[in-house]
C-alpha cells in the first residue's frame, strides 16, 4: 500500500515541476550557451529536442511515478514485480535518488552564494563599486570557507524546512505562493532591464539565427540543455508524479511544463543581457556572470541596489523550488523503505548532503589546488561530484525511456495518457527509439577523454545494443505472461 498522497489541485504538479525545472541553469547557463552558439539556432535545435527527447521522457517519468504512487526507489521496486522484469530494472530508481543526494550538496553551496549578494545588494554595499572591487568581493567569498558554510547551512536547512513541512502544508503551500511571486519579480526586473539596458542589443544576442555558429558540440549542448533543464533523471519528476491526480492529463502537463521552463528561461535572458550589454559590459560565462556582471551592471544604475536586491530573491526562490524537490525522492523512501517520520527522513538526508556539501565548499580555497583529491581524481571535489551527476542523470533518462517503452503495456499507457492513437504511437516510437539515441549521445558527451570522433561510432553501438535489448526484454515479457 502506497503512502503517497495526492496533490490537492490538479495543477500543483504542473507548480511542482515547474519549480523543479525552474533553476539557477535557466537564469544564466540557458542564455549564456544561446548567445554564443548561433541564437535562433540553437533554440530550434533546443525546441525539437525537447519535443523529441524530453517531453517523452518527462511523460515516461511521470507515468512511472504515478503508475507505482511510491518514491522512485520503492516505486521501480513494485514495477519491477508487477511486470515480472529484472530487479536490474530498480537502478532507476537508485540512480535517481542518488543523483538529487549528489546535485543538492553542491547546488545548496552555490545557491547559498545569493544569500551573501541578497544582502549585499539590499544594504547598498555593492553601490557605485567598481569591477576590481565587486571581483575582489566574489574572490574573497570563494576563498572563505566559514562563509561558504553558513550560507550553505542557511539555504539547506530553508529547504530542509519546507519539505519537513509534509506534502501539502509544505511543498505544495510554498509553490503556491512562491512559483507566482518568482514570476511576478522576473517580469519587473524585466521592465527595469527595458527601461534601464539595452534590450535591443540582448534580443539580438540571444535570437539572432546563425547556424554557422552551431558547431557540433553546440548542437550537443542544445541537445543535453533540453534534457537537464527539465530535471529528468534525478528521481524528482517520479517522486512528484507519485502525487499527481489520476485525472491530469500527462501530455497537456508536460507540454506546459516545457513551455513555461523555456519562456523562463528567454525572458531571463533577454532581462540579464538587457542590463548587462546597457552597462556596456561583456557577457561572462558560469558563475562570473550573474556574481560579478550582473552586480556591476545593478550598481552602475539608478535603483540598481534595490532591483539588484530583487533580482537576488529571484534567484534564491528559483533555487529553493529546486532544492525541495531534490530532497523529496530520497525523503520519500526514507520514510516507506524505514518506516521514519516525514521530519526524520529529511533531517537525516539534509544532514547527509550538508556533510558532502563541505568537500564543494573547500573546493574554491582549502582543496583549490594541490589536494589528494586532486591527485587521486585529476579535479576539484566540486567537478569530480558534478560530473558524477553528468553521467547518473542522463543514464537514468535512457533507462526510464528504454522500461516505459518496452516493459509497459500499450493498454497500460493508453490508461495513463488517455490521448489519441496517433499520439500514442508517436509517444512510443519517440521513448523507444529517438530518445535513447539522444540521451546516448549526451551521455557519451560527459565521459571525460572520449574523442569527439567516436561519439558517433559509439552511439550507435549504444543504440544498436539498446534497441536488441528491448525486443530482448518484450519477447521475454511475453514468453512469461
């Protein structure tokens, strides 16, 4: 018996993965890699990917975790008997789950530095500064460990709050009021970007249509956005999916998913490069963006401490709504798998990843350079836990595409999509087939040393081995039933 509840409203899902979705990437990485591979072009090749690749996925998620109404380690647990599958088939729920414990030590640090320019902004600290100063200022909080640490103490237990909190006085009170609020602040800092940047020059940054600047790995990075923007492959779409109403549709739900993720993304971007090109300052990439540019462009305006501010809590709201949704698919299980408390199963993975949170912390000053962690792994904590992520989510992608394509039945399927025939073969060639082919190769993109020249060859192994897998996989279902 599942000890899942349901959502009270049949849109609180669409809140739930929007706010999962909804992240520190969509505010400056999504812009940033559009900019510079071809604009226009790389956000078609984005959008047909994600109608390809991840909205496919992200219905096959959902199905699983609705179909099972476990966390997405108990839930694969029970498919796995009720389809008569190899228990191999139980890693998706493990790589999920063990992908959001990795992702939230490290994304808790980062997201913690916005609490330290929150703060800065709103008390006026950052005011008529200087590039030299306000990059000293990011230097000197990366080279501070007890800084780093408090925030990430700070952000983590926020979240760690919320999901104690239980699924509706909880996660679903805080989406309501914060995933409307987030939308309301970016579209003013929008209107500030307008009145105060350059608009102009950001819309013709980002949709301009150059194909000649989409080189391969462009399309590569298009192609691995469209599947990480959406939180695929780290057990959050399951472990929310387990609450969805039987009577949501599944791809009404996930096309709006994407759509709303996508516009948050663009108009993020056209509001970030209004002000940062209206500050006649050059696009950075990564952290230098939106922790050193964007801070010189607010304090090079007029109400830019406040905007700044504002901009901020934005920021800090988008990574919350994220966070929580990083802890719910191990909490979960915690809670069904040990018989814990709500309250216990988090305090225990909150505390778990705080801990694993510290090697990222000591990564930007104690471990920097010259560590045993170095010298074992070749990189930083930070980059050897991160590329970890890299290679867990999209396997665990290819392993829900390849199961929701081959182990579930059509009638199965038809019961959750309740949708047309049409699409309902469309759906299935697309999981079965075009998506793993995808997800391969942004897989094989992550593995370090791989020459750029064998992803092809070794991709279309991969789908070769996947595609007898499957017929393997259905012929073997249908001997036993």
């Amino acid at each position: 018996m599942s000890t899942h509840n349901v959502w009270t409203h049949k849109g609180t899902f669409l809140l739930a993965a929007v706010g999962s979705a909804v992240g520190l990437g969509n505010l400056w990485r999504f812009p940033y890699l559009t900019g510079e591979n071809g604009g226009g072009a790389f956000i078609l090749v984005y959008a047909l990917t994600i109608f390809a690749v991840g909205i496919p996925i992200l219905i096959a998620e959902t199905m699983l975790g609705r179909n099972s109404r476990r966390s997405p380690i108990m839930g694969m647990r029970h498919l796995t008997v009720t389809h008569r599958t190899s228990r191999a088939w139980e890693s998706i729920g493990w790589l999920g789950a063990t992908s959001a414990f990795l992702i939230l030590s490290f994304y808790s640090v980062i997201a913690g530095w916005a609490l330290h320019y929150t703060w800065q902004m709103l008390t006026g600290s950052l005011a008529g500064a200087d590039a030299e100063t306000i990059g000293a200022g990011f230097d000197a909080l990366l080279a501070s460990p007890g800084l780093l640490t408090l925030y990430h103490t700070l952000f983590i237990i926020a979240s760690g709050l919320i999901v104690g909190m239980g699924i509706h006085k909880g996660i679903e009170s805080s989406l309501r009021i914060m995933m409307p609020s987030l939308f309301v602040i970016l579209l003013v800092v929008l209107a500030y970007g307008i009145a105060n940047g350059d608009f102009g020059a950001a819309a013709s940054f980002l949709f301009t249509f150059n194909i000649a600047d989409l080189s391969l790995e462009g399309w590569l990075q298009a192609m691995g956005q469209s599947f990480f923007t959406l939180s695929l492959g780290m057990g959050a779409i399951m472990a929310y999916g387990a609450y969805m109403s039987s009577e949501a549709s599944l791809t009404r739900t996930a096309i709006a998913i994407a759509i709303v993720d996508t516009a948050v993304a663009m108009v993020a971007g056209l509001a970030i490069f209004s002000l940062v090109f209206g500050a006649d300052l050059a696009p950075g990439q990564g952290p230098g963006l939106m922790f050193v540019t964007l801070p010189l462009a607010f304090a090079e305006m007029p109400f830019g401490a406040l905007i700044g501010g504002v901009f901020f809590i934005l920021v800090l709201g988008a990574a919350i709504s994220s966070s929580i949704s990083l802890i719910e698919p191990v909490a979960a299980y915690l809670v069904e798998r040990f018989d814990l408390t709500r309250p216990q199963a988090v305090f225990a993975m909150v505390v778990a990843s705080w801990a694993l949170g510290l090697l990222t912390v000591v990564s930007f000053n104690l471990w920097a350079e010259g560590s045993l962690f170095h010298a074992l792994f070749g990189r930083s904590a930070f980059d050897f836990i991160e590329l970890l992520t890299n290679i867990f989510m999209p396997l665990g992608g290819l392993l829900i595409a390849l199961f929701a394509g081959w182990a579930l039945t059509p009638s199965e399927v038809m019961k959750e999509m309740r949708t047309s025939e049409t699409w309902f073969t469309a759906w299935r060639f697309l999981v079965r087939f075009v998506a793993p082919a995808a997800v391969s190769f942004v897989f094989l993109r992550t593995i370090p040393q791989v020459d750029g020249y064998l992803i092809p060859t070794i991709g279309a192994l991969v789908i070769v081995g996947a595609f007898a897998a499957g017929r393997t996989f259905l012929t073997e279902s249908s001997q036993e039933q």
